[in-house]
C-alpha cells in the first residue's frame, strides 16, 4: 500500500517551520532509523536519508523541496515533493501556517504523485504549544479520492532544550471506494505518536513511539529516531 510521514510529519514540519523563522537560503538534512506517514512505514522498516533545500520571505512566504528515499515493494526509488505556503503570527498567541504541496514518486511508477492542500493553526501558552493541523487532497496518492488528514499536537518543555511532544490523528477517505485502508474498504484510521525533542551541537534530535488503529507490520507500534541538522546557505 502506498502511504508516506511527512506530518509535513517527521521531517518536513520541522523544515516548514525552520524556513519561516529564517531568512533567505537554507537546508536540512536527516537521518532517520525509519521513514513513516502518519505511522506507516514509507522505506519498508528501514532508515532514510532526507533533504530539503527552502527559501523564506520576511514576509512569512516560504517554498521549498523535499527529498527522500522510499521502498514501497515496486519500482519506486525515492519521493520528492514540493511546496509554497505563508507563515502568520497573528498575535503574541496565535500563529497559522497554510499552502500547498505536490508529492511526486520517482522510478517507473509515478501513478501515485498528487497534491495537497495543508492549514496548520499554533497557540503558545506557559504550558507550551498547540497545535490544530489539516490536510486535505483531491486526488490521494492519484487515486481519484478525496482525503483528508486532521491532527491535533501539543509540545510541552521538560526543561531548557528538553520536550515532549505529543499528537493524534485520523486519516480519513471521503471515498473508500477508490481508496480505502484494507480489503474491508475501511475508510479512516488512528495515529498516535509520543516524541522527545532536544538538541545537541547544533543536531537536532528526536525520539518517537508511535502505532496505528491499522493491523498490518508496516503500521504497527515503533520507535523512530531522527537526527537532522539545518545550514543556512
């Protein structure tokens, strides 16, 4: 089954919002012990490399790509995406995050590429940050299926350079007909994930426990380590 994290979910919400907070140039590069989307495994269990190269507007536009390995049984050989978007601080709480993005699939199978429309809201508050994130696409993995994905996060500081942050979400097929999560034509599922957050030398650092409402090995509970770090070019 083709599925993907990019929780825009490891690595690419980090990149999002690393690239509005900076100016100009930059890119992060990761190392992952495993690359998933919304819990499903995208490398078969196995470690990633990821990439991306952004550019941010003081203005809060940002647009970037996005590159990593993937092994989804095919002839596949790795995802590369792109996307444009606006970063808002709206007042000394609230923050939103909304664009688009195109995920394309490299190898002899490009029958999955779709795009992807994404608003992300943030509240900071003395007892960390909130977040209430939404993905919708039109055309899920070029299946013709409307989808849409709904998460809810919140990030808490144990201690200077020291979180946790924890998330929920439900991917959900408007039409499980055209695509659906089983052979029973289930048309949503449930993520949880549980990650720790630090930094180390200018490394960032992530530790994640994660499962799914799915009962298959490549959507099963797992931990996933991180490690990336970003250059300003």
């Amino acid at each position: 089954m083709n599925n993907k994290l990019k929780q825009l979910f490891i690595a690419l919400p980090f990149t999002l919002l690393s690239t509005t907070a900076a100016a100009n140039w930059s890119t992060t590069i990761t190392a992952a012990s495993d690359y998933t989307f919304n819990g499903v495994t995208q490398t078969d269990n196995d470690p990633a490399i990821q990439a991306s190269l952004d550019y941010a507007f003081d203005s809060g536009v940002y647009a970037g790509i996005w590159a990593s390995n993937v092994d989804f049984g095919d002839d596949t050989d790795f995802e590369l995406d792109a996307y444009v978007g606006r970063y808002i601080q709206l007042d000394e709480h609230f923050s939103a995050d909304y664009g688009i993005a195109y995920y394309t699939y490299q190898g002899n199978n490009s029958d999955g590429n779709y795009g992807e429309a994404y608003t992300k809201f943030g509240y900071a508050s003395d007892y960390g940050q909130t977040e209430l994130n939404f993905w919708y696409s039109w055309d899920y993995f070029g299946s013709g299926a409307s989808h849409v994905i709904s998460m809810i996060a919140h990030t808490y500081e144990l201690a200077p350079n020291h979180a946790l942050r924890a998330s929920f979400d439900i991917s959900n097929s408007l039409d499980g007909k055209k695509y659906a999560w089983d052979s029973n034509e289930k048309k949503s599922y449930n993520h949880y994930r549980l990650a720790y957050q630090t930094s180390y030398e200018g490394f960032n650092i992530e530790v994640a426990a994660e499962n799914t409402s799915l009962d298959y090995d490549y959507a099963d509970e797992r931990l996933v380590l991180a490690v990336s770090r970003t250059f300003n070019l």
